[in-house]
C-alpha cells in the first residue's frame, strides 16, 4: 500500500467553444478515454513548466501562456492522482497526435458524447459552467 500521489499538470485548451482532446491509448492507465492533454510533473518543474513540456511533446503546441484554475485530487484503485489543472487559451500551432493518438476540438455542447477517466467529472462540470452557452 502506497500513498504516494501523482501530481499532474492538465491543460485545458481553449478556442472559441472548442476544447482540445486526445485519446490515451489503451494500454495506458485509464486507456480508451478521452484526456484533456497533460502529464506527469517531474522533480524541479513548476507545474506550468510541465504543461508547456507535455502539450509540445504530445499535441506539439507552443504555450504562450496558462493559469491554474483548480487542483483535484482523486483515488483510483491503482494509484491516487493530483491533477492540477490549467487553463490555456493563448498558444500557437496545429494541434497533431505526436505520439500517434487522434486528437480532434470538440465543440463544448458535445463534451457529452465523449467517455473521460474517472476523475475527470468535475473539470467537464466546471468547463461547461463557466464556458458553455446556456
Ligand atoms: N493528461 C491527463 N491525465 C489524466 C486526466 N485525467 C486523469 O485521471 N489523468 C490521469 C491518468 C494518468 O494516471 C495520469 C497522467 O499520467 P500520464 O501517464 O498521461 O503521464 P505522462 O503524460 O507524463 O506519461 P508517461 O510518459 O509518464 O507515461 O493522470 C486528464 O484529463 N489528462
Ligand atoms: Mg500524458
């Protein structure tokens, strides 16, 4: 039993009503759902460093600029997860599945007909809360 946590810098891009998803491959933890990109903050990074790292490694978008909007923290089965979460809404580039996995925007009203991991239910209430048309 471990009660390490993993600390996870998450971003959630933005363009007009548009987020910014990609599919984790399904031999990955939580595989098959789709993610707001993002990854692991390693030793001696600030979290936005993390993200400006992740988000050009995976989607290979440049981060002009991100704020922190709310941390969560949540206990799978396997491991405990703290992701911290960003919102970036300046960036420049196409966004492309460096790592061979289908990225698309989705249209805000159409987050509903898309399967998340499990922690993630909170960041798509809180998106469709503050960014959603009513
Ligand atoms: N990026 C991302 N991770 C999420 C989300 N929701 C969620 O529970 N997670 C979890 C799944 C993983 O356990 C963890 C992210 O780890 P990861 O495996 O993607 O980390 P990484 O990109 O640094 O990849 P790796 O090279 O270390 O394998 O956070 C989400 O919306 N986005
Ligand atoms: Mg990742």
């Amino acid at each position: 039993m471990t009660l390490k946590v993993v600390h996870v810098a998450v971003g959630v891009v933005l363009r007009q009503q548009q987020v910014l998803l990609a599919l984790r491959p399904d031999k990955l933890h939580q595989g098959g759902r789709w993610e707001f990109p993002g990854g692991k903050v390693e030793t001696g990074e600030t979290t936005s460093q993390a993200l400006a790292r992740e988000l050009k490694e995976e989607v290979d978008l440049d981060i002009a600029a991100s704020s922190p909007w709310f941390e969560l923290q949540y206990a799978y089965p396997e491991k405990t997860v703290l992701l911290d979460i960003h919102l970036v809404q300046e960036f420049e580039g196409e966004a492309i599945g460096l790592e061979g996995q289908p990225v698309r925007w989705v249209p805000l009203s159409e987050l509903h007909q898309y399967q998340f991991p499990d922690a993630n239910q909170p960041i798509l209430d809180k998106l469709l809360a503050e960014f959603g048309r009513p």
